[in-house]
C-alpha cells in the first residue's frame, strides 16, 4: 500500500502506513510557505515540496520518511500552489503554479532524472495538473478554466496542446464544382483519439469533455472507485489523475474543501458538480420572484 501524506495545521507533514486510518507527524522540518505537495511512489520513496524564501524545497526518502535529504530550487516567484509526478525511481516533474490574477495561469516547471537530487527548469504552457505517463510523456491539464490539455515528449522543452474529438454530427454537405455530388470533412480517428496541432492529423489520447462542461457527481465517484478513504483532497485527486479522469472531473475535485473525507458520500456532496435540476414550475416560480432581487435566480427560495 502506497503512503498517504497530508499537512498538518502547524505545517507539519503527517503520514499514514494504513490509506488515512491514523497519521503519525513525520521528523520532516517542512519549509514555512503555505505551498505544499506529496508524492511516495511506494512505502519507502516519496518527495514532499514546499515553498519558502530561499525557493521550492524538494525533500527526498528512501527509507521510509526516516530520513530526509532536501534540494532547494530558486525562484523568484510568488509561488500558490505545487505539484509533484513521478514515472519511476529516477524521473519526475514539479509544477509551480505562480499566483496571479485569475485572467492568467502560469507555472514553472522543473523535472529531474536523477530521483529529485538535481531539477532543471523547464517551460510551461499553463498552470495545471502535472503528470508522467509510463512511456515519459508529460501530461499538463489547467489553464484559465482548467480545459486545456497539452502534452510533451521532450521533458518539457516543447509542448504540443491536444483537442478532443467530438461525436460526429451529420455534417451539411457542400457541392463540388462540377460533381453535383455533396462531400463532408470529418476526423476519422478511432474512438477515443485527439486531434493535435499537426495538419489536421489524430493522434492518440484519452477522451475528454469540451471545454466548459461540468462533471456530475456520478462521473467524479466513477473515478474514485478505487480511492481508500479516509482521503485528503490531494490523495483523491491523484487517484482520479491515475484513473485518467479527464479536466471536468479534476477540476470539480479542486472545488472541493481542503479537509479529509470519511467515505465516498461525504466526496459527492463536496465536489463541485452542477446544480440539481429544477422543474419548469420551480424556474418560472424563482424568476417571477421581486423579494430577492440582488440573489442569483437559481439561489432564490420563493416564498408566500
């Protein structure tokens, strides 16, 4: 079973030997930055990031969190949030989502090759989830609204922004000069395949929503079937990023306090997912309402 790790209220790092039953604080002195992630590939490895003056601090174990050897990155910027990947022992990527308005996203990024013990900067599209895939591509979801994704094969040298393939549509024919006879242009890619940024070609990926969708509920709990509970926000959404839960779903988990969660029930009453549907009487009955005018119309509870 793979470690649970969470931060405690005094900025402390708490971890777990049995999925989040019981934590026990760690000997691990975390920098003072309220920017933190956790990543244990297995009960002995893991990293643990945090921000503080000097830069990112990247501490490292072998053994178990008995003891720790730490790598500080500089940066300059303001720093709100981490997050840590790994493919194996040796290869892993940082994310540093630099704070800013919410009309931007931006990030460093920082990979290694040697386990943590020296990270080179890289570029970054946007700021996002960070993830490695088995074969070392990287795999960047974030953005504005959190509906972009883009890959790399290169370690973060270059990018390539990836688009889903939607259901085909009957397509309105055009007529050919001369043939009288009406052709469609669709994306012939096999279910389940993007389109990239290369002439139109598909290329291969996981499916995605378009971009502005909201998940429900029911598609946020299909991506943490598996998920041990007791979980922190974090461990669940690296459980539904394992899943390969697409930009809707990530982004409904990030909506969501960052406390520790008892049970799947407690997950789908927390997760930002769309407002329950309302009959046409109950929307007519919100709209004609004149006591609550400065209240959203779907937040308004008519009364006599």
């Amino acid at each position: 079973m793979h470690r649970t790790a969470i931060s405690g209220s005094r900025g402390e790092l708490l971890l777990s030997h049995d999925g989040g039953g019981t934590f026990a604080a760690s000997t691990l002195d975390l920098a003072g930055g309220g920017a933190r992630a956790a990543h244990f590939r297995d009960e002995r490895q893991g990293w643990v990031a945090s921000t503080g003056s000097g830069g990112i601090a990247v501490a490292r174990t072998r053994d178990g969190a008995a003891t720790w050897r730490t790598t500080t990155i500089p940066t300059r910027s303001e720093i709100g949030a981490l997050h840590l990947a790994f493919r194996d022992a040796t290869h892993g990527a940082l994310l540093a989502q630099i704070t800013t308005s919410k009309a931007f996203s931006r990030a460093e990024l920082f990979t290694t090759a040697d386990g943590g013990v020296t990270w080179t900067a890289r570029t970054a599209p946007v700021a996002g989830d960070i993830a490695v895939d088995p074969d070392g591509r990287l795999r960047l979801t974030g953005g504005v609204e959190h509906d972009q994704v883009y890959t790399s094969s290169d370690d973060g040298r270059t990018w390539s922004r990836v688009f889903p393939v939607r259901a085909e549509a009957p397509a309105a024919s055009r007529t050919s000069a001369g043939s009288g006879r009406g052709t469609a242009a669709r994306c012939r890619a096999p279910a389940g395949q993007y389109r990239g940024q290369d002439q139109g070609r598909c290329s291969a990926g996981p499916p995605r929503p378009g971009a502005g969708r909201v998940a429900t509920t029911r598609e946020v709990l299909r991506y943490l079937n598996a998920a041990d509970y007791p979980a922190d926000r974090e461990a669940l959404l690296r459980e539904a990023e394992r899943e390969g839960a697409p930009p809707d779903v990530l982004a409904a988990i990030r909506g969501m306090p960052p406390v520790v969660y008892r049970n799947k029930e407690e997950v789908g009453r927390s997760a930002k997912t769309p407002i329950a549907e309302e009959t046409a009487a109950e929307k007519a009955a919100k709209a004609r309402d004149r006591k609550h005018q400065n209240v959203a119309e779907y937040l308004r509870r008519p009364g006599p």
